[in-house]
C-alpha cells in the first residue's frame, strides 16, 4: 500500500516548530511497514528548513520515505495541475477521527489486510470508571447514558 504519514503528532509528539520525541513504537512500526513493501509518504505542513529538519530526524533513525509531501518523488508543480489530493490507500495522523491508536495497533490493522476496519480490542474498565458510567445510566432509557 501506499502510506501518507503525518510528522507532528503521529510520528513525533506536538511541539512545532520543534522536533517533540518519538511517540512510542513509531520508529519501529514504520521501520517495520516499509520492510513489509509498503510505500510510505510523509505528509506533513511541515516546508522549508523545518521539513527538511523533519526529513533527516527520520532518516538518522533508518526511515526513508517513497517521497516527502507528493505522490512520488520525481513529482514537479507541473505534474499536480490535476489535484492537490494525494493518492494513497491510507493515511495515518494524529487528528484522525477518534485519535491516533497505538502504533502497535496501526501495525495490526494494516498487516490484517483489512486497515479500515477497527480490530476489536477488550477495554479494561476500572471499577470507579465503571460506577460512574453507573450513574449516568437513567432508568427507562435501556442502557443508553443519556
């Protein structure tokens, strides 16, 4: 497949105009995806010296990108008179509906062969957690919290 990746936030934490640190299994998973033959593309607001900034914080950890901010890496101005829309199977960013998942996770969902489809993953509930849902709960709305 061919990955569009998002910089800050998914690969590293928010700290922009910084480089944050890694968020955890980043590296690793990315690493792994692009040994599975997955093209990955990073995609990022990031232009200028703070791309390139971006660009080789990766590549110091072994990642090496299809391409970086275009749909290959001979792509011109000329070549996107088309569309701005990038063309990838899937992207992964940190303001995804929902969040970013685990790295661990996302690693899961695509080599599953099925990424648009969430696994279905047990959700440890604490026991204050699980009273206060408890009250929440009104009578007559068959199990509804609100």
């Amino acid at each position: 497949m061919i990955i569009a990746i998002d910089f800050d936030g998914t690969i590293v934490e928010h700290k922009y105009p910084a480089i944050g640190k890694e968020v955890p299994g980043a590296v690793e998973t990315l690493k792994q995806l692009i040994r599975d033959g997955h093209r990955l593309i990073l995609w990022s607001v990031r232009e200028g010296k703070l791309l390139d900034e971006a660009v080789r914080w990766c590549e110091e950890r072994g990642i090496t990108f299809y391409s970086v901010n275009k749909d290959f890496a001979e792509e011109t101005e000329s070549d996107r008179h088309f569309s701005r829309k990038l063309k990838a199977d899937l992207f992964i960013d940190d303001r995804n509906l929902g969040g970013l998942p685990d790295w661990q996770v996302i690693y899961q969902m695509i080599s599953s062969g099925h990424p648009h489809h969430p696994l279905h993953v047990t959700t440890v509930i604490d026991t204050q957690q699980a009273e206060m849902m408890k009250r929440y709960k009104r009578p007559g709305r068959r199990g509804r919290l609100f």
